[in-house]
C-alpha cells in the first residue's frame, strides 16, 4: 500500500459480522481506506444505513425482491444493482483498488472471479471460494497478476509468517493451525448427541455468525481452512496441522524445517486480520488494542479429538483427493448446519450428513467451473436426502 493513497475497496457482505468489522476498520482508517461499495444478501435497513453512513455510491442487494424497499430509504444518487448479476457489476467496478468477500456460501464465488478477471486484488474471507474452486481461482490470479489477501485470523497470521519466505516451499515443514476447539472441546462424545441449537451457538471467544459459529462447534471450521491454507499457501494437505488452543491468542503457526516455529499473536479481533489484508504491505496503527503480555495467565495447546469430532478427518480426505470432493464437502456441511438448525437432525449428524454426500459424490479430477458447481448441486441433493431419515 502506498502511503497518501486510499486503498478503495467494495465490500460484498456488509451486514454481516466481517462486514461489519471491516466498516469499523475503514472508519479507523479514513484517511487511507475508502469503500466504494457495499452488497448485502437480504438486511435492507443495515444496508442503507451502512450506505448513508459511508456515501458509497454503488449498493448491491441480493434479494431482488427487496430493491423497491431499499431505493425507498436511499438518495436516488446511489446505483442499486440486484440478485447475483449485482455483485458482479460491484466486483468490478472500475474505482475499486481489491473486493473484499464475505459472503456465506458459494454466492460469493462467481462475484471473486469476476473481480480477479477485472484485475482487482480479492480480499478472501468466504472459505467456501477456496474450498470448492481453489486451483481455478489461484490459477486465474496468477494470470491476472492480482493478489490473493487472507482475511480469516488463521490465514492471515500465516500470511504474516511466512514475510521473507515466499519462494520454494522447502523451507516450510508443517503450517499449524489454531482452533479454540468451540464450546464442547471437554463434552464426552456420548453428550455431544444432547448439544442443542443454542448450546451451539456459544462460541467461548469469537462474535460470529450463526453458520460459522456451528462450524467452530464441530471444528468443520477447521477442515474448511485447512483446504483453504492449501490453495492459499501452495503447500501439500499432509503438511496442513490443526491444533486447539483456547485462549484464541496465536492465531496459527509456520513451522520451518530448520525447527523454527514463527507464531501470530493479538487479540481475538477480527480488526486485525481485516486491518492487514487492507492495509498489506505497511502496517498502519489503527486503533486496534493491542495484547498485555502481563495479562495473560496462560497459553493452552492440545490436539484435536479426531474420532469424537470428524471434521479434520473428513476435510483431509477431500483435500488429499482434490477434484470436487472439497466442492461436496463444503456443500454437505452447508446442508446439514441448516438442518441442525431447524431441528432436523442432532449435532453429530453433522458429520454423518458430509461423511454420507463424500461417500456418494462422483469425483472428478482437475473439474471445471462448471462440474464444480453441478458437483455441489448433487452433494446438496445427497446431504438433504440422509437428514430427511438420519442414520
């Protein structure tokens, strides 16, 4: 970033904890963060109200059936576009400098091309974008000559790390990465059948959505990054570690071959990821607290319970066998988190819901864009069929 110039940015997923995150950063940062844009899937009066507070002159609802409402409470200077055509048009608007999305599910993957394909950078804090089309995305950057900025904590802080040594991957033995381990990290897995829908969503560190909060709970969060750190990183599924750590202080580690192990500490902000992925390559004080070594008591780690909580095991399997399994996995667990939540099905069905769609995806090595797509279809198909009669 170059001093005395704004980078201008288009937020897709405003009204949602990252975007709203991203917002404060912006305000924090006036002087060198301006936001051109601003898309929400269906919050009309947080939209707008985020609308007058930055005077964007571009605004995307997702919901077409809300535009009338929403051009009711805006000035008629500001464009409204619609539906996914309209996070398009924001992707690549033409004063825009990087797209920032944080979009839930795979709406947000077309928009991210469309920005790389317009030469933005693509701030990335939608795992799914990664997840299910890591290669054709990292590909088309590479052409592009855009950049890819990790807004995730665990990415981020890897990204931090690994300053200075971005070329061979030979250096690097393992990128570990942090997990709180959720509320039920000490629950005995015959209790985890009892785990309600509010129990779920009390994440002991993290304010989050409700998906990514229940995601954490069954640390498909976790496997969802570790696929992720592949593409990012450019580093083999077998060198990609998780490890829980309560306290939610080192946001994830690089261990080096030498035995060297750099770590990315802060608070649990989401401000600070946020802040770096928009401010990258000079860091800028923004208002962020930063940690009082003197008020920390301890710093917990420990591995993760594997056969009680699937997740990890589920994630590297589709990240070893690449194709469109990482594509189905994600779309299983999209499913049956909404099941859960509508009291369709118990907490460990969860994991039976993914471990049922992999088991019965057809996978296809190296897929295009378009059998990635039809790949999440039929898993959505296969993982709304097992918790209509959970197992």
């Amino acid at each position: 970033m170059t001093r005395g110039k704004k980078r201008r940015v288009v937020l897709l997923g405003s009204t949602g904890s990252i975007g709203v995150s991203t917002l404060k950063v912006a305000k924090n940062l006036r002087n060198e963060i301006e936001i051109v844009g601003l898309a929400a899937c269906s919050n009309v009066a947080k939209l707008a109200e985020q609308a007058l507070a930055t005077g964007v002159q571009n605004v995307a609802i997702y919901d077409k059936s809300k535009e009338k409402e929403l051009r009711a409470l805006l000035p008629p200077s500001v464009k409204i576009h619609t539906g996914a055509e309209g996070l398009n048009a924001l992707s690549e608007l033409s004063e825009a400098d990087v797209v920032l999305v944080a979009i839930v599910g795979t709406a947000g993957l077309q928009p991210a091309l469309t920005a790389i394909e317009a030469g933005k950078d693509l701030a990335v804090a939608s795992k799914e974008i990664l997840v299910m089309a890591g290669e054709i995305i990292t590909a088309k950057a590479s052409e592009k000559g855009v950049r890819i900025l990790p807004v995730d904590s665990e990415h981020n802080a890897i990204f931090q790390c690994l300053e200075g040594h971005r070329g061979p991957d030979r250096e690097i033995s393992r990128l570990i990465l942090t997990a709180s381990g959720g509320p039920f990290r000490e629950t005995p897995a015959e209790d985890l059948w009892n785990v309600t829908l509010e129990m779920a969503l009390k994440h002991p560190t993290w304010d989050m959505g409700p998906k990514i909060t229940i995601d954490s709970a069954t640390l498909f969060n976790k496997g969802l990054e570790m696929i992720e750190a592949r593409w990012l990183f450019g580093i083999g599924m077998d060198r990609i570690e998780a490890i829980i750590h309560p306290q939610s202080i080192v946001h994830s580690m690089v261990e080096f071959i030498d035995g060297s192990v750099l770590a990315q500490l802060s608070r649990a902000d989401m401000g600070f990821p946020i802040q770096y992925a928009l401010t990258y390559p000079a860091r800028l004080g923004g208002g962020l607290k930063p940690l009082d070594f003197t008020e920390l008591s301890k710093l917990e780690f420990s591995p993760p319970r594997l056969e009680d909580f699937p997740a990890l095991g589920l994630a590297r399997e589709a990240g070893l066998t690449g194709g469109t399994l990482p594509a189905v996995f994600n779309a299983a667990n999209e499913v049956a988190v909404e099941n859960f939540r509508s009291g369709n099905i118990k907490f460990p069905h969860i994991w039976e819901c993914v471990r049922h769609a992999m088991n019965d995806a057809v996978k296809t090595e190296t897929p295009t864009l378009e059998q990635i797509l039809e790949a999440d279809k039929s898993a959505r198909v296969s993982a709304g069929s097992f918790c209509r009669n959970p197992a």
